[in-house]
C-alpha cells in the first residue's frame, strides 16, 4: 500500500468521526494537543475546539508585542489570534464566553475577580458546554486533568466542567432546554510537559553539541514528582503535523515568543524522538483496551456500524 493510498484509507475511516477539544484560554489548544487534532481533521474527522475564557487577564509573553496598543486591546487581538491559529489547525471553533479569572499571585493569593470562570457557579458553565456538546454531537472529548495540566484556577474549572457536562449532555432531564441529549463515548486528559520528553530533547542537543534550553528546568524538576508518563494510555502518533502545530502556537503573538525555547529543538529530531502526543484515557463507553494510539479506538466500529 502506497502513503496515498494509507491516506486514502485513513481519511475513508474517519468520515463521521467528530472530536471536542475543551480549553480555559485561546493558545491552549496550539500548546497541547494541536498536532492531534491537525492529524485527524487531515483523515476527515470534524473537529471542534471549545474555549471557555477569551484570555482577557492573560498578559503580553513576547516582548515584541509588548506594547501600549496591544495591551489596550488585548480582548480583540486574542480573538483574531485564536481565529488564525483555528483556520491553521482546520477545526471548528467555539468560544464558551466566560471571562478569565487571570493567575493570581501573593501570599496569601489574592481572591478571584466577581463574575470570572473560576466562580461562576458550575450548573451555568456546565449547561453552557452541554449546549455546544449537544449541538456538536461528539464522540470524543478531549480536556484537562483534575489539577488541570498546572494549577490555573481556570484549567481545573474546564475539568470540572467538561466531566459535569459529560455526565450531563447525555442526561435528558438535564438541561432540557439545551437540546437534545447526546453520549460522548469517551473523554481524555491531555497531558504534556513530561520529564522523560524534555530529557530526551535536552540530551539529544548536547549530544549534537548544541546548546540546550531546558537544562535550568530539568534542574528545577522535583525529582520526587511523578512523571505524566506514568498516568498516560494514549500515544498518537502526530509527527506530521508538528509543523501545523508550531504556526498555530506562533499565531497566539501575544503569548509566544518565536525566539523562546518552544522552538528550539529541530523537528527532524522531535520527529525521530518523540514522535506522539500524550493522553489520558478517563471515561469510556466502548471496548477499550489500553495502550492505545488512537482516540477513537472503540469508537470507529460504533459510528460505521
């Protein structure tokens, strides 16, 4: 079988197929998870991409958009960002409509902003994402761990909220008058930043006599700390779509430096180390039997059949 025809194939089999990915801020979805979802929108797969907040307390991370404008109208521009990195992707997008609660920082840390994400009452940001699920109808759901990737008040609500909305979309007498109930077959948590990729990446530029970014960080690393390899079901493969990924984390200006150590590792040796991106699997309603390399592993022969 020739690439053509494997690709032929693989677009053949996922016709039908529709993917959620669930996110506290615009960015996210190019950070975890993008090369994913460029892999099987590229199969025929409809993917969405949910924002909860519009990243309105986010502040400006690459020093050559830091300027008066940009913070003046940083709502807007975070919009056209998110805009731009969805059409690079080619998925779908909706934004949730809540407002970012922001990092709060001090000791003691200072109490949420009235009215953000964070602390809006769970049953309206549940019925919210019920809507948008029902709506869509997906198979899959893709979100954050309960500590919510790290510790943002608005990640570990996006968990909370895509697993009450899991439960609660497919309930008919939830929500009754936010459509009509559906079942997502199974829900993932996205993990990445683990020890074991960083290590491989840092070693692999010594080794090429390079210098490398994340040996500071390596150092940091509590070594008493689990690696997310150790909770992970779930490699799909995704090496080529590393570079989808990179110009849809770049179209996020505000947030990405282009210079940063996000880049800094070549993709021919991502894709000859580290070719896959991480999951969790959290509930599922098929057959599944772990490890997997597919998201829609259990899921393909329900929807064809």
């Amino acid at each position: 079988m020739t690439g053509s025809d494997r690709a032929e194939t693989s677009e053949v089999a996922s016709k039908g197929l529709r993917l959620m990915a669930v996110h506290a801020h615009p960015d996210d979805e190019s950070s975890k998870g993008a090369a994913t979802m460029a892999r099987y929108v590229a199969e025929g797969a409809e993917v969405m991409v949910v924002t909860c907040t519009g990243g309105e307390a986010g502040d400006v991370l690459n020093p050559a958009m830091d300027r008066p404008e940009v913070h003046e109208h940083m709502d807007e521009i975070r919009r056209e960002e998110m805009a731009k990195a969805a059409k690079i992707l080619g998925v779908q997008h909706r934004w949730l409509g809540f407002v970012d609660s922001g990092l709060p920082e001090g000791d003691p840390l200072p109490p949420l902003p009235e009215g953000c994400f964070a602390r809006v009452p769970l049953e309206e940001s549940t019925e919210a994402l019920v809507r948008v699920m029902r709506e869509f109808r997906p198979h899959v759901v893709i979100t954050y761990d309960e500590n919510g990737g790290y510790p943002h008040p608005d990640h570990i609500r996006t968990h909370e909220v895509s697993m009450a909305a899991f439960e609660a979309a497919a309930d008919p007498e939830q929500f009754v008058d936010a459509g009509d109930p559906w079942q997502v077959l199974k829900v993932y948590y996205v993990h990445g930043f683990s020890r074991a990729r960083i290590t491989a990446f840092h070693e692999a530029l010594l080794a090429a006599g390079q210098e490398s970014p994340w040996g500071e960080w390596l150092e940091k690393w509590d070594p008493n700390k689990p690696d997310v390899m150790e909770r992970v079901t779930t490699q799909v493969e995704c090496a080529d779509h590393f570079e989808q990924r990179d110009d849809a984390l770049r179209a996020h200006a505000t947030q990405i430096d282009p210079t940063s150590r996000w880049f800094a590792v070549p993709l021919e040796i991502q894709r000859e180390l580290w070719s896959t991106e991480e999951y969790e699997l959290a509930r599922s309603l098929v057959d599944s039997t772990v490890p997997e390399d597919d998201l829609f592993a259990g899921v393909r022969e329900k929807v064809s059949s």
